[in-house]
C-alpha cells in the first residue's frame, strides 16, 4: 500500500514539476530587465536588475508552492480509508502504514519546495536580480519547507478522521487561512479570535515584517492595536521556524494516531 501512494505523489510531483517549470519559463521570456514592485510594511521594494535580495526571500516564495502541493498530498489517509477494509488485512500494523504514508507525502513536500526554490533562483538570474547569503537564511530556510508540511499535516489532522466530504477542506483551507490573516488587525473580538486561530494558520508564519520593519515580537504591552497582542507573524524567523515544526511533529502525530483506529 505504501508503494502505491508512493507511486502516487510521484505522478503527482510530475506535474506540480511540470506546472512549475512552465511557469518559470513564461516569467523569465516577459519578466526580462522588468522590474517587480513589492509592498512591505517599511514601504515599496522595486526588485529589478541588479537589486540583490536576501536568498531567504527566495525561500518564502516556494514555501507557497510547497504549500499547494501539500493540498494535494494532505489528504492521503482520508483517501485511503475508502479501500481501509483491504488496507487493514495487510500484514502490517495500521499506525506503522499510516507512518509509512506520512514520510513518503513528507518527503514529495520538500520535493515541491526544492523545485519551486531552484526554479525562482533561475528566473531571477534571468531577470538580474541578485540573491544573497546572509545570517537569516537557515531559519528561512526551514521556515519555508516548514510552511509545507505545516500544511500537510494539519490538513492530515482535519480530514483523516472524516468521511470522503472532508477532502473539500484541501481548497477550502486556502481562503480560511487567507482570511484569518487579514483580520488579525480588526479590532475587539473578531480580531482577538483571528489572532488566536492565526497561531495555527500556516500562512501567518511567511510574514516578513519582522525583517522588513523591525518589528519585535512583544509578550505584553498596552493592548493596542500596534502590539497586535504578540502577534505571531511580528516574532522573529527563528522562532517562527521552531513553531512550524513543532506544529507539523504535533499534527501529524495526532493524525497518525487517530487514522488506525478509524473503523468503517
């Protein structure tokens, strides 16, 4: 059974590869001496040739291609309880294939984000635009596959102990996830559930603007709306990193544990 999910993410990679290398064949004949403007907290950054950027940068771009695939292959153990009554007669335990599954997802999700991270290194070497090695870049680095498989494994842990309905949250978690960040800054209670629900939010944690603006994560403060209440996005990239991958470790455990014990 494992063979066959393998089988599976790799048919999988294929085209999210593909998609991946047209796009940036596409980008690289328009985008040539272009310039990119991008809006940050600190104001308007034109990225053109000659601009050098942090490679960390790079690394947040294909965290979201990571994530997109992490839609796809988040799904898995929902997928596989429709055939469970033949899963089950295999001789293995249930909790060792639901291992199994998760590794081979796992490993085709830093798959996708090293595809997507070399494909956007070569558009902008065609677009001149120069990256740069600096302090920031491993914590980046993780944070970016952590953004990934963050995603897959709370996607794991929505759907696997569902029926086949629950496979739906794989497009629906896109504008949720979207959603909830814009409204961090809303005041009273809808803002104070957002942020709450943020610390869960995989996209939340992408935020640059502890490097953009020099925001530092605060613990207390007066409760404006410029503390944001700690918010999770203002904390530094390191710690950002710790948490995407304490939340994938946690998830997906629970999901692992959950999806054995899911009987027809």
């Amino acid at each position: 059974m494992a063979y066959v999910e393998f089988l599976r993410i790799r048919k999988a990679l294929m085209w999210h590869v593909g998609i991946i290398v047209v796009l940036a064949i596409a980008i690289a004949s328009l985008g040539d001496h272009s310039a990119v403007h991008v809006d940050s907290p600190s104001g308007r950054t034109t990225l053109g040739s000659g601009t050098a950027i942090p490679l960390g940068i790079i690394a947040s771009l294909a965290a979201f291609f990571a994530a997109i695939f992490a839609s796809s292959a988040g799904i898995s153990f929902n997928r596989e309880s429709q055939t469970r009554d033949l899963s089950w007669t295999k001789p293995i335990s249930r909790t060792a294939l639901a291992v199994q599954f998760a590794a081979i997802d796992l490993g085709g999700v830093v798959v996708a984000f090293a595809a997507a991270f070399v494909a956007i290194r070569l558009v902008m070497l065609q677009m001149h635009i120069v990256p740069y090695l600096d302090d920031a870049f491993a914590a980046e680095l993780l944070l970016g596959i952590g953004i990934g498989t963050m995603w897959y494994a709370l996607l794991q842990l929505l759907t696997c102990g569902f029926g086949p309905g629950a496979r739906a949250l794989s497009g629906i978690l896109w504008p949720v996830a979207l959603v909830l960040a814009g409204l961090h800054s809303v005041p009273g209670p809808i803002g104070a559930i957002a942020r709450a629900l943020d610390v869960i939010n995989p996209l939340v944690y992408l935020s640059t603007s502890s490097r953009a603006s020099g925001v530092h994560f605060a613990t207390g403060g007066d409760g404006g709306q410029s503390d944001q209440l700690a918010y999770i996005a203002h904390a530094p990239v390191e710690f950002r990193a710790l948490l995407v991958w304490i939340f994938t470790l946690v998830f997906i455990s629970v999901a692992i544990m959950i999806w054995p014990k899911k009987e027809a």
